[in-house]
C-alpha cells in the first residue's frame, strides 16, 4: 500500500461502522481526513458526499472513500462535482480498474452488501492502483463537458 496517501472518508448512518472499521484497518498506512459523520445517528448522505466531493475536487487530498447502504447515493452525488470522477465498486477488481481505466478519484463502497473483509480488500486495491493512462486517456477526457 502506497504510504502517505491523503484520503477524504465519509459516510452516511448505514456506512459509519464499516467507515470507522476502515480507519481503523488501515491505521497509519493512509492520512485520514475524516469528513463525518462522528456517529451512526441518521444522517443524510449528500452532506456527506459533498464535503468528499469538494476536498478532492479542490486538490486538498489525493483521493476520497465514500460510504453508504448501497453506495450509489453517495456516488451519485460525488459525481455532481467537477473534476470528480467516483465507482462504485462492490468488489477489489471493480475498484481497481475504476482507478487504472477511469481515473476514478473516489471510491463508493455499498456497506450492506460487502463484509469487512471485502471492504478491506477493495480499499487497498483501489489505494494501490494506478491510471494507466494511454488508451484511456482520451476517454477519461471525454467524461467532462
């Protein structure tokens, strides 16, 4: 795993545990920026999403972890802001080719329907994946108006 990677994390009440287990995991392997919630009261997730959203559309870290039931909430908001690109990716091989195809810079896990264990696996997969550029490049140009 890359160390020092400056990552935003943030969820709603359904992903705040696996959130919580996740910075935990991964301890001092990753720079948490920690965009809440500090509970798993209700919550609603856009707030959430937003402030992932922002930090890695304005450069302020290298990548953000979005947390919700299904994930696509979540997502579906990241993807409003400029320069973002999230997936959501439900196992380690989604993640991965989000980020070496897609240049994906947020990844949306779906926290009812992955383990811990899964979760885990498709964190490090996507933190440790790189664009691969070339090809994919011209496409991921496209995405943007």
């Amino acid at each position: 795993m890359m160390k020092n990677k400056n990552i935003a994390i943030g969820s709603d009440h359904a992903g705040f545990d696996l959130k919580e287990f996740i910075k935990g995991k991964f301890g001092q392997e990753i720079n948490w920026t920690d965009m809440g919630p500090s509970s798993a009261n209700r919550v609603d997730y856009p707030d959430y999403a937003h402030k992932v959203a922002e930090s890695v559309s304005n450069n302020t870290v290298d990548l953000g972890i979005l947390i919700c039931g299904s994930g696509n909430g979540v997502c579906m908001t990241a993807n409003k802001h400029e320069g973002v690109r999230a997936g959501l990716a439900w196992e380690s091989e989604l993640a991965s080719l989000a980020r070496e195809h897609n240049n994906a810079n947020v990844i949306c896990l779906p926290a009812r329907f992955i383990t811990e264990d899964q979760a885990v696996e498709i964190v490090r997969a996507y933190v440790d994946a790189e664009f691969e550029g070339g090809r994919h490049e011209t496409r991921v140009q496209k995405i943007e108006k």
